[in-house]
C-alpha cells in the first residue's frame, strides 16, 4: 500500500525562469579611455624628460616664464643643443650646431671700446691731413705764379694738426713794411691755401709772428701800436684773404698775434723769418682743448641797491617824515 501510495504522488516539476540583467550604461568606457590616454601622455612626458638634456629644460622653462621677453632677445630661435632630436636643436634641420642657453655659456658680447673708437678717428684725421698737405703742396707746385715761393712755405705735422707756415724773407716780404698790407705773392698764396682748406672741416688757428725789433718812433708808437698790434693785424689781414679765396668765416676759430713771443730762429730774433704767419688746421682734440679751456660765460648778478644815507636824529626836532621810494634809476645813477 505504502509504495501504491509513493506510486500515486503527483511529481512537481519547478520551472525556473532566468532574468536578464539590469541594463549597465558607457560611462565607465569613457572614463577608461580617459585613464588609457593620461598614462599614454604620462609615459609620453616621461619619455621625453629622460632624452632631454639640462640645456633643452631649462629652455622651455624660460620660455614658459616670459615668452615675449625670450622671443626679443633671442629672436625667435630655440634652446636646444646638440644632442637634441633633431641636430642642431635649432629653427631646422640644415643646422649642424646646436644651441645652448645664454645662462650656461658665456655668449659673445658686442660691446664699443670707446677708446680703440677714439684711437681710430685720431688715425684717420692724421691720414686726412697728411692727405691735406699733399693737395696744399700740389696747389702749390703747379700756380706758375708761386713757382719760387715753396722755400717760404712749410708744412709739418705737430700734436695740434698740420701746421702751413708762411716765412718772410729779405728780398721778398709777406707784407709792406710796418704794416699789415698784404703783398701779391702773399695774397696768392693765401687764396690758394684757402681754396684748399674749405675742402676740410677742421677749424683753423692764425697766427701772426715778428721779429724782435721794436717797433718805429712814428704816430704808432705815440698810441701805443707796437709789435704785438701789428703781429694781430697781420693775422687778421690774413684770414681775409683765405675767407676771399674760398675759405668758410665760421671755420676759423682763433686769430692772435704773438709778436716776438716764439721766434723761427731762436739764435737770431731780429731774422727776418721769424716775421711769418702760421696757420694751424686743428684736430679734434685740439679744438676740444680750447673749448675747455675756456670758461663758458654765466650772466652776472645785478648789483644789489646801495642803502642811501640814514637820518641822523636831532635834538629837539621833530619827527622825520617818511623818505618817499627813490626810483630805480635814480639808485643806479
């Protein structure tokens, strides 16, 4: 009965359905290319820092600091050296040197070395007036007129320039005698020399010279006119006759008259060469010195007022009345 009974038991059969999962949303692939591509530039970067040098690092670290300061003093270029990838490290690749930032290497500097400048316009003023007293003398050699004169006029070289000094002799004399009249033969050369020295720009220095005899027992010497006068006016007639010959009146810069003061012939003052006219094309630094040697001019001071008189006080008198303001130009009467 009992196994009739297991026999007639219905048999259940349990039929269990499987869902399917919930739907997931990308997000997360996103956020994982995201990760890919940050360890990819990660590596990338670190690369990079391990096949740069010090000299490309510290580049882009200026670079990054002051792009526009970095881009005017080194004109665009870049900073690298030349172990850089690319040879040369430079703006392209048909440079073969490399590049190093001005930090680490000294860089050439160019700088004016004011006196190997000054050097060099002292050596080509001295070649320019050497070139000047060559043209004085061709001028000179070729006016038929002056063909016996060239005893009489010597040029020579000093510190303050190129000296042309024009020497009196006996039998042919620069000027009428005990006078500041110019003589032909005189005038020619000065014309011609002045013709030749407005090809320059140099200021000029005239200067008169005589000898040691006094000066004659005539009216001049009655008004005090003596050597010193005549050796001022000899010079002064002189520049005359070069500004006529073609030379510019602001180019001179001194006329003076030294009479006796520094004879030619130093054994014989009373020589007749030691009556002569220099004329000395000054260099820079010689016009320079006579600037500074002279003082520039400052506007004096009016004079202060003088007090007038003070009242003396007398006895029993009355009071003084107020003194009325004198006017200014009765103060400076």
């Amino acid at each position: 009965m009992a196994g009739d009974a297991k026999k007639l038991q219905p048999i259940i059969i349990k039929r269990v359905k499987k869902g399917g999962h919930a739907v997931h949303g990308g997000a997360w692939k996103i956020a994982y290319a995201d990760f890919v591509t940050a360890m990819m530039a990660f590596f990338l970067l670190m690369w990079l820092l391990g096949s740069t040098t010090e000299g490309d690092k510290k580049g882009i670290a200026d670079y990054f600091a002051s792009p526009l300061k970095l881009a005017l003093l080194a004109s665009g270029s870049g900073a690298g050296d030349a172990s850089h990838v690319l040879k040369g490290g430079g703006q392209d690749l048909s440079r073969s040197t490399g590049q190093v930032k001005g930090g680490e290497i000294e860089a050439p500097k160019s700088t004016i070395n004011l006196h190997q400048l000054k050097e060099e316009q002292i050596r080509a003023e001295v070649a320019r007036l050497e070139d000047l007293k060559n043209r004085v003398e061709q001028k000179i050699a070729k006016n038929p007129k002056l063909q016996g004169m060239s005893s009489q006029i010597l040029l020579e070289m000093t510190q303050d320039g190129l000296r042309i000094q024009i020497i009196d002799q006996d039998n042919k004399p620069m000027f009428a005698s005990g006078s500041a009249a110019v003589q032909p033969t005189m005038r020619e050369i000065l014309r011609e020399v002045g013709s030749v020295l407005a090809e320059v720009p140099n200021r000029l220095t005239l200067e008169g010279h005589t000898d040691a005899l006094p000066f004659g027992n005539g009216a001049g010497a009655e008004r005090g006119y003596s050597n010193w006068e005549l050796s001022a006016d000899r010079a002064n007639a002189s520049r005359r006759e070069l500004i006529v010959g073609g030379l510019p009146e602001e180019q001179v810069l001194r006329v003076q008259g030294l009479a006796a003061s520094n004879p030619f012939d130093r054994t014989d003052p009373s020589a007749a060469t030691n009556r002569r006219i220099s004329i000395v094309v000054m260099t820079r630094a010689a016009e320079e010195e006579v600037f500074r040697a002279t003082p520039l001019a400052t506007p004096s001071e009016p004079p202060a007022p003088r007090p007038g008189p003070l009242p003396i006080p007398l006895p029993n008198a009355a009071a003084p009345a107020p003194a009325l303001r004198s006017s200014p130009a009765a103060e400076h009467r």
